[in-house]
C-alpha cells in the first residue's frame, strides 16, 4: 500500500537540490538542477524542486537530470532515490554509468548468453539469476533505444 | 663505557651479527613503511567517497529526527581486520568494544576481522554470534559490505533492532579515534516524528532497511581501512627509525670494541718486543 504524506510541506524552497552517490564515486554534490526523471519500483517519477517528500526505491533504469545545460542520462543498476522536506533529492545507487559509455554490441551479447542460460539452467537459482540479468540487459537496450531517437 | 667487558674477538663477532640483522629489519621496515604510505593515500580517497556515500545515505535518518526506542536491542559490530602491525589499532577497538559489553553484558556481538575476534574471544567467547575474515587486505568493496550485511541480517542467532558500530575513524595520517557509527532500524525511522511528510511504498521498507545497513556498514569498513593503513604507515615508520638508532648505537660499540682490540693487540707486542 501506499502512504500518503499527513503533514503538509513547509515554506517552498524554490530549488531542487542534488547528492548523488555511488560506493566508490560521489557523481553530484549539491548540484541544483531543474528535474530528475528516474524509474522507480512504483513506476515513472519526474522531481522538481519542492516535489512532495518521498522514498522510492530504483528499478535498474535511466536517471535523467536535468538542468541549465541540457539533459545528462545515467544507467544506475538500482538504489533508493529520496526526496526530503528541505528540496534535497538524495539518490544511492550501487552503479551507475552514463549512457553515451554504455556499449549496445556488448549489451545485445549478454543478452543473449543470459537467455540461453535461463533457457537451459536446471536449478532455481541460475534460472531466477538468470531472469534477472534479461531483465537489465533488456531495461539497457530499451534506454539505448531511447537514447538513439 | 665504565663497566663494559673487554672487548674480545668473540663478542665483536656478535655485535656483528646483530647488526647485520637489525639492518636487515631497518630496511624490511623501511619498504612496508612505503608500501602503507601508498596505501594509505589509496585508502584515503575511497573512504573520501565512502564518507560522502554514507552522509548521503544517512541524511534520512537526520531529517527524520529518529530517536532511539526504550527497550530496543542492539547489537555491537566490531570493525576490525585480519592484519597487524598496525600500532594500536586492533586494541583500541577490543577496549571500546570490551568495555560496552561490561555495560551491556547480554548483547549481541559480531566481529570483522581476526585480530578483534582474538581478542575478544577470551573475554567474551559467549556474546560473539558470528565473525567475518578475508578483511583488511585491500579496500572493502560495496560487494563485500552488502555481503556481510546480508549474511548478519539473515542470520536467525542474531536478533536486533538498532546496531552500534565500533570503527576507528581517521582523523589525520597520524591519528585515529576508535568511535561508533549508529545504525537505526526502519521501524524506528517510520516512528519518528518528521516522518509523517513523507510518502512511500510499504513493500519497499525492507529494501530500505537492508540498504541502509550495507551503507552504514561499508562507510564504516571502508574509513576503518584508511585509519589502519596510516597507523601502519606510522608505526613501520617508527620501527625503522627505533632501528636506526640501534644501529648508530652498535656500530659506536662495535668500533670502540674494535679500537680496544687494536690496542691490546699493540700492548701485547709492544710489551712482548720489550722482554726481548
């Protein structure tokens, strides 16, 4: 289910605000951008500045900020993106990669090889393991897809 | 010196022989003195990052203004390794480590690394639930602390709500500070009171909670690296100059020594010619 905020959000701050840190790479720090469109396990969520505090957990897809100088596309592998009270959007992904770095012959490869393994894997976990690594690469070619329009 | 035993040929051989081997030591000391100092500089710029991960994980838990439940259970993490010379970094943590358990005789203990697990195995062999190795060779990775988190959170023996983390914070290259790192549990941040403004997903909550733990627990693992390469660092550089100076101090005896044959050897002539 999902719960609503109760309290309502103070004095608008008129900016939104962004960390966005991996384990070993802090990509943003306190970097102002306009909007952050992301793919959460809720569904599609675009962020402006005083969008309504909010935890939402990243599905293996596009994050897409933008801001003064255009629009700056990374993979993240997943993570949760949360969005606080003070117009501070903090997002931790495990990896994260721009999309222009992103290979679509290697991704295409081990797609294949994924398939074939979830195809001829005998115990649950290869085959689940499996289903997995299909659902990136497929979540990758479509973001390269959409990347290429 | 007054009081000394004549120097014979016998006991300069054996001056000899300590020389050489100190010298060797000096310059094994000398090398993993600038192999630490290498890793500490490695070292230190992940755990640069690991720290802005970490804050940024754990800004939640500063927005939300959690406080900790009355009759919560806690579990102590040791953050420790497997390797030593490394000064007091080991100690530092079973102290801190020990005397929480004096206070809190019941908790639930977990320990990363060896050296810690030594030393608190002998004084309490009967809180320690489980115990992680292969740690402190190189920096911890996101892998190994979500593997460690993983296992600790499905882990049936250990049962807890909030954790305390005892890891020793790099201060500069030449100091550290065995502190604790607090983890809170998702039940506690969903009942504190600025969390009402935030809107969520129930079925992510425990996603949250074990994502939060790895987080917690790399920053921790990852600072704790750091802090032990530099006292490393710093503690090989003081074994070589300790054997610098017994160098210079040995070689002085060993010359005086050999001054002293010379001298004998001349008076035993000079006397024996004499008699002729």
């Amino acid at each position: 289910t999902r719960l609503y905020a109760s309290e309502a959000a103070g004095v608008p701050v008129g900016k939104l605000v962004v960390n966005f840190a991996l384990p070993h790479e802090s990509v943003m720090a306190n970097k102002e951008v306009h909007q952050v469109d992301m793919s959460a396990v809720s569904g599609d969520l675009g962020v402006l500045a005083d969008h309504v505090p909010t935890i939402e957990q990243l599905k293996p897809g596009v994050l897409d900020f933008i801001g003064d100088s255009g629009s700056q596309k990374y993979f993240v592998s997943g993570g949760f993106a949360i969005m606080n009270p003070n117009s501070v959007l903090n997002i931790n992904a495990v990896e994260a990669f721009k999309l222009e770095d992103i290979d679509p012959q290697a991704v295409a490869a081990n797609l294949a090889e994924s398939q074939r393994l979830a195809a001829s894997a005998k115990d649950e976990l290869t085959k689940e393991a499996a289903a997995i690594e299909i659902e990136l690469y497929e979540s990758l070619q479509s973001a390269l897809a959409g990347r290429a329009k | 010196a007054l009081g000394q035993q004549t120097r014979n040929m016998a006991t300069l051989k054996e001056i000899q022989t300590r020389l050489k081997s100190i010298t060797n030591i000096s310059k094994i000391t000398a090398s993993m003195k600038m192999i630490a100092s290498t890793k500490t500089t490695r070292a230190q710029r992940a755990m640069n990052v690991a720290r802005v991960y970490g804050k940024t994980s754990g800004d939640l838990v500063e927005q939300a203004g959690v406080q900790k439940a009355e009759s919560a259970n806690e579990l102590l993490i040791t953050v420790s390794s497997d390797k030593g010379l490394c000064g007091g970094i080991h100690s530092s943590l079973a102290r801190q480590s020990r005397k929480y358990l004096a206070e809190h005789p019941e908790a639930p203990l977990v320990v990363l690394g060896d050296k810690a697990k030594m030393q608190l195995q002998r004084a309490y062999p009967q809180n320690i639930k489980s115990s992680f190795n292969q740690i402190g060779a190189t920096i911890p990775t996101f892998e190994e602390s979500s593997e460690i988190a993983s296992t600790v959170l499905n882990d049936k023996d250990v049962v807890f709500d909030n954790a305390k983390l005892m890891y020793n914070k790099f201060v500069s290259a030449i100091a550290f500070e065995t502190s604790a790192m607090e983890f809170y549990p998702i039940s506690q941040i969903v009942e504190s009171p600025n969390f009402k403004a935030y809107e969520f997903q129930e079925d992510v909550l425990t996603n949250l909670n074990e994502f939060l733990f790895a987080n917690s627990l790399h920053w921790a693992l990852v600072e704790g690296h750091a802090a032990e390469m530099a006292a490393k660092r710093t503690a090989m550089e003081n074994a070589t100059k300790n054997a610098g100076d017994i160098i210079n101090r040995l070689t002085l005896q060993y010359n005086r020594g050999r001054q002293a044959v010379i001298t004998n050897e001349l008076i035993d002539i000079i006397t024996g010619a004499s008699a002729l």
